[in-house]
C-alpha cells in the first residue's frame, strides 16, 4: 500500500520516533497529522541524538517532504525556534521545499498557555497532567470556533481583528481570575513576524497530499502520542485534546479515505507520563529498573515516566481501534535480566468479574491478572535475526502474538537505527 499510518498503541512514548526514521528511508512524504509540541520524537542519529516536536521525523532524510498537517495545533514562536535548532544542527530545513505547512492548522497563542496552566492548578488533585503548553485550549477554541489558523498570519487585517476578539473575551475572566491579561498588539507583532519567517512553507497541504496519494506516491502518516490518549478512545478524561489514533489520520490531513497499512508501536514492557489509570504500574523496585534500564523520561518535558508490565488488554484494545495489520515491539533488550517476564492478559474488576476488554469506565480500579514466563539473561543488542534470539525471549513475543492477536513483524533491541530485528 502506498500509504502506511505510525501510530502508538499505549499511552505514547513506543519509540515511534525510530520506527518513523526507519521508515522514511521509503517514503515520500512524512506527515504528522494530530497534536502540537506537548509530543516529542526521540532519533538516535550517527551525529546523535535529535528530539523533535512539531517537525515530522523524515527531517533527517534529504528525499522526503515533511509536512504538518491541519490536525496539528502549531505554537509559531516554538516551531521557528525548532527549525532554528535543526539548521544549527546541519539539517537543511527548506520551508515550501522539504517542509509544508498547513495553512488550516490552528495556532497555539500565550493566551492558551496561560489558560492550560491555570486551569491544571484549579483542578488541584484531579489534574490530568497536561504540559501546560496550550494544546488543549487551542483545540478548544478550534471547536469553539474562534481559533485563529497559520494562514491568518499571512493576512494582517484579519489577523488583528481575530486576536483582539480573542483577547478581550479571554480578559474578561483573566484579570477576576488573577491571570495575567492579555496585550492583543504584542501578540499581533510576534505573530505577524513569525508569519513573515514561515510563509514560505504555509501551502494547502491537503491539495498537496491528495495529489501524492492519486499519483501513487509513498505517504508515511506520523502520529503523536498514542490510542490511549485519543480523546474519544482512550483513558478519558486522562486524555490529550486529539485523536491519537488513526481516527485523527485522514481529518488531520485532508487525505480522503483509503486503505492503508497501519504500523502499531509498542514497548516491551509499558510506560505512561502524566495522571490516569495504569492497571499494569509497578510502583516498587520493579518499576523503578524498568525507569532505569529504558531511560523512561519524557523527551518534552523530563519527567519520569510510569513504569508496568506489558499489558495485553490494552494492546489487544487500542490495535483493534486503531486497525493495526502489525506489531513493532521496542525496548525488548531493555528486558534483559527480569526473572520471570509478566504479562497482563486479563483484568479483575470491583464487581469481580473478570474480562479480556478495556473497561471505559473504573479502570483505576482493575487488577491485572498475570502469565508469568521465564526471563533472559543474554545481551540483545546485537541480535539482527528473530531465530538467534535466547528462547525465552521469542517465546516472550509469541505469548504477546498470542494473547493480543497482532503480528509483531519487528523488534527493537536498542536505540541505534540498525538495531532491529524484522521477521
């Protein structure tokens, strides 16, 4: 199929920022479709390593054309600060050329950080764990309908009439909330300066994309974070403001709807950052080597992720939502000496009962029932072939094959871009 969706299968943070560079090396063009820079994708390139936010992970590959789809929110101060920090880094970044924006993407403003990080404080030990850096107000205000797109940068007297409607209906309950009120001509000049800095790239990406995908070419879809955040099917309300799975793939893109091979990203073992359920976490000395053999902190914000077991239910669940046709299982290596390996494959709810699907409701509450299997001990780093893997280790893989009943066609077994195994 010419086009292939990346989509993460837990809470985010699989490793899809590999995947996707592994991928680009055939792809034409590399999209990202959802979610703005709360996201981050780690590469581990022959120059080291590169952590992106809101540009598509094919950046690193001279042939493709990366673009940012309208399902994205875009803060433009951040974006060219990214770009920025890329060419500084060697990596040519050519806006209209290698790198498209798209013109119906909405845009990120102060007034939207503000509002996140004041509405996190409010909500005191019911906190959903957002970054604080305006992804959910922006979307927010898209369904309000009184957002402001990348395009209206280009149009000055647009761009002045929007952001004073914005900024006096946001002051009016700022300044009797103790925020900081917004100054609406500041936020005018800085953004008409970024407008001026990126009107190059800001195109009608979705025109772009249909005629690729009429011609036949090669189209690698990006997502953010993963199905268990996607805002209708995931951990509500311990969610992000998108739709992570590939629900979000063709309305984040303006691709119209086709078939096409979707490439599920899970870890060996499960990880989650932020508030919300996680039947599997492990809060002992357990959790805390899987912290410490994966190097789990979060690639945008540093903080220490949850650590748990695989998990089963979830996986099965959120490849069903999302149509995976294939497992990519990273972090494998990150297993090596955890006697015995557990795998959640069921959970026991409040009432009792037990059940193989993920509950939409009272999942705090859900006891993972567990098949334990031996352990590894051997160093996997360099394994390149499924067959040479210790025994233990691929009947590991196959339990997970079994009991989510998705494929795993290929396995990380280290950060480094040759360290895969595919089957």
């Amino acid at each position: 199929m010419p086009t292939t969706c990346v989509v993460g299968i837990l809470w985010g943070d699989e490793g899809k920022g590999k995947v996707i560079d592994y991928l680009a090396a055939d792809a034409d063009f590399v999209v990202r479709y959802g979610g703005g820079h709360n996201a981050g994708h780690t590469l581990i390139l022959p120059s080291g390593k590169l952590v992106l936010h809101l540009v598509p992970s094919g950046i690193v590959h001279p042939h493709t054309t990366n673009v940012i789809g309208n399902g994205v929110v875009v803060d433009p101060i951040h974006l060219c600060s990214e770009i920025d920090a890329l060419r500084t880094r060697g990596l040519p970044v050519e806006l209209g050329g290698n790198l498209l924006l798209s013109e119906r993407a909405h845009v990120i403003l102060e007034a939207h950080r503000r509002q996140d990080q004041w509405a996190e404080g409010a909500r005191g030990s019911g906190r959903i764990g957002t970054t604080g850096r305006g992804i959910g107000p922006a979307y927010a205000d898209r369904c309000s309908r009184i957002g402001l797109r990348l395009g209206d940068l280009l149009r000055p007297d647009r761009l002045r009439q929007v952001v004073r409607a914005i900024a006096a209906q946001k002051n009016a309950w700022f300044v009797p909330a103790g925020i900081e009120p917004l100054d609406a001509e500041a936020i005018v000049a800085q953004l008409l300066d970024a407008g001026e800095r990126l009107r190059a790239g800001i195109v009608d990406s979705g025109a772009v994309l249909r005629r690729a995908h009429a011609a036949g070419r090669r189209i690698l879809l990006e997502g953010a974070q993963g199905c268990l955040l996607d805002l209708e099917h995931g951990t509500y309300p311990f969610v992000t403001s998108s739709h992570a799975s590939t629900g979000g793939a063709f309305s984040g893109t303006g691709l119209p709807p086709h078939a096409m091979r979707v490439v599920g990203i899970a870890k060996a073992y499960s990880t989650r950052v932020g508030e919300g359920p996680f039947p599997t976490e492990r809060g002992d000395e357990i959790g805390e080597r899987l912290r410490a053999a994966g190097k789990e902190f979060g690639s945008t914000t540093g903080r220490p992720r949850r650590c748990g077991w695989f998990d089963t239910v979830a996986v099965r669940y959120s490849g069903a939502v999302s149509g995976a046709d294939e497992l990519v299982l990273t972090g494998l290596d990150v297993l090596r000496g955890f006697l015995p390996l557990r795998l959640c494959v069921a959970y026991r709810l409040a009432d009792g009962s037990r059940t193989t699907e993920l509950p939409a409701f009272d999942l705090e509450h859900a006891v993972p029932e567990y098949e334990d299997l031996p352990g590894f001990t051997e160093d996997l780093r360099q394994v390149r072939r499924f067959d040479d893997l210790p025994a233990t280790a691929r009947a590991y893989v196959q339990a997970i094959e079994r009991h989510t009943g998705i494929p795993v066609r290929t396995i990380s077994v280290g950060p480094e871009r040759d360290q895969v195994i595919v089957r």
